[in-house]
C-alpha cells in the first residue's frame, strides 16, 4: 500500500506433456466475458498470500498484533473456502462480474510443485472453482505478481531475479496459469511498488532500475501477449517516472492506476491526476480503489473517473480490499462488495 502504507514471478518435455492435457480441456467448462460495450465491476481476491515481507514486519497499514503474522511468508495455505464462497456469492448479487485472482502459492502447479504450499490446491478443484465462477456470470482473471517487492511466493527464484532460471521459471508460469485458466482475456502481472522504500521490513530487497526494469517488464508482456491474452498492471511507476512510463509503456497494456483516499482534488494529488494523465495519453484504464483505508473511496473513484476517462477507455473498475481470504476478514471483504454496489448504481 503506498497511498498511506506498503499495499501490496519453456516447460520440460514432462511439464509439457501434463500441461497439454490441461489445454486440451479449454472449452470444456462455460466461459463467461463481461460485455465489453459495458464496464466490468471487479474484485480482487487473495488465494494465494504470499507477497510480501520475507521477516516479521513492525506494522502494515491497520493491521496490529496477531494479524501482522499474515504479511510473513507461510508454508501454509492462509485461505478460507467457506469465505470465499460467501464473499463470490455476495459479489453475484451485487451484479459484479470480473474476479482477478492473486495465485501464488496456492496451487498444486505442474511446471514448479516446488513453489506450492503444503496444502495448496490440485488442479482439478480450482478448474472446478472456475467453472463455478463462470456459471455465477463471474469471469475470473490470474494475478501473479512479478514486482521483486512482492514476489515472496517465488521462493528460491526471487533470489535469481533476471537470470535465465528466472525468466524460465516465470515462463513456464505464466503458460501454466493460462492454460489452466483456458486463455483468460487478461492476465494481471502486478509489477507494483519495486521501490528500496517499499521494501525497508524486509530481509532481502531486491530493486530493478532503469534499463533492467523495461528488460523484464517487457519480457512479460512479450509472454503473455504471445499467449493471446493482455498484459494488465498497477500503474504506479508512473508516478516515480511519468516521462519514461509514457515513451516505453505499450498502449496494449491494460493499467490500473490505484489511490485508496478520500479526497479527489487532482490538482492536489498526483494520485489522482494520473487517471487524467493515463486518459490524456490514450491508456485503456480499469481505476481501481479499496475500502483498505477509507470507506468512501470506491464511489469517489466512480465519480472521478466516469468523467476523466472516455468511454471507450474505461474498460471497468476493480475494488482491491488487501484484506486476506480469512475468517476476520470476511466482514471487510462484503463491504467492499457493498461499496461496488453502491458506487455502481451511481453510475448509470
């Protein structure tokens, strides 16, 4: 979390070979894509968390005492289904239709077993889970997150940042994830925050810079679009580098500029002024806010952006609670569905 606080990685011919049988499934299940003449309403949701600090953190946003043990790297799933049914459920009702799910550890992969949780999921339940999602009209989208500040759940790998064994790794990640998720139209690769000050509570930091940054970054978007699917960021290196971001940054790319405050005074707030500055260059934009920090954001963020993005530019919003799929939370998680619900019928 940067608005107040820190918020917020070619198969072997074995790999291969079980990965074909997952593709060769593609189609089998009921595939549902948000109109596209419409705004989606979107959500993000954890399944996996491992994203963050690789120690113990002092603090993180309004999380205190025994909660701050879920920013820590975990062996562990940390994940409720019975939550993530109510909230799913909840979100149906709400006339929401987009789910961007952030992976990590939570799947038993194929092409890297090594990067899953001791209980994470086997492939067959979480297809399941997504064609239950599909039939509820919810499309669900894959996030894995491969910002170095976020990239815990690449264990060993995070460590070998810009290697050849990373850029394998992330590879295979990728077409894995895709294929699982039967060519999904987006495919949200993070790359938030990989800054020296979003990393202080942690015990290695790992920072790209410059050349090397856009090196990478285009290596993933170069995957993915390859795989017929659309790269989709957080936007924030925009902020630190507007010059930089607006001569190298693909039009293809899908940005989601986030701010998570009250107050929409552009002129005041750089935050904010991007959505401006994004629509100005041409961007398509899916803005996105929480109830992380502030309980009128997200119907600030609809109000805003329904008059400084065009049309044929704002392709949906994405509510982005940062609270974990997790017994105390889930009363968090259904406010912000009631707060879509709320700023979408103010819409029109």
């Amino acid at each position: 979390m940067s608005y107040a606080v820190n918020r917020r990685h070619f198969l072997t011919t074995a790999a291969s070979a079980s990965l074909a049988g997952i593709a060769s499934r593609a189609g089998a299940e009921p595939m549902f894509t948000a109109p596209a003449d419409r705004p989606f309403w979107g959500m993000l949701l954890h399944f996996g968390t491992n994203m963050w600090s690789d120690v113990p953190v002092q603090h993180w946003g309004p999380l205190q005492g025994e909660d701050l043990k879920d920013v820590v790297i975990s062996d562990t799933l940390r994940f409720n289904e019975s939550v993530w049914r109510v909230v799913t459920d909840r979100m149906r009702q709400a006339g929401m239709n987009l789910l961007v799910i952030d992976m990590g550890e939570a799947l038993q992969y194929q092409s890297h077993p090594e990067l899953a949780a001791k209980d994470a999921w086997p492939i067959d339940r979480f297809r399941a889970e997504l064609a239950r999602l599909r039939k509820m009209g919810i499309e669900p989208i894959p996030k894995l997150n491969f910002s170095t500040a976020h990239d815990t759940w690449l264990k060993e790998y995070g460590r070998q940042v810009s290697t050849p064994t990373y850029y394998k790794v992330c590879a295979d990640m990728i077409r894995e994830v895709c294929a699982i998720f039967d060519k999904p139209r987006f495919f949200h690769l993070g790359y938030d925050e990989e800054t020296a000050a979003n990393q202080t509570q942690y015990g290695y930091v790992v920072v790209r810079q410059g050349e090397l940054w856009w090196h990478d970054f285009l290596f993933f978007v170069k995957t993915i679009e390859d795989l017929g699917v659309r790269p989709w960021i957080w936007s924030d290196y925009y902020w630190h580098h507007p010059e930089l971001f607006l001569k190298r940054m693909p039009k293809s790319v899908l940005q989601s500029n986030w701010y998570y405050g009250g107050s929409f005074d552009a002129e005041k707030l750089a935050y904010v002024r991007t959505y401006q500055d994004l629509e100005k260059a041409g961007y398509d934009q899916v803005p996105t806010g929480s109830n992380w920090s502030c309980d009128t954001n997200m119907g600030g963020t609809v109000q805003f952006c329904k008059q400084a993005i065009a049309k044929e530019r704002l392709k949906g919003f994405l509510m982005a609670p940062w609270f974990f799929t997790l017994s105390k939370s889930q009363n968090k998680l259904l406010q912000a569905v009631e707060q879509v619900e709320a700023a979408k019928r103010t819409f029109g």
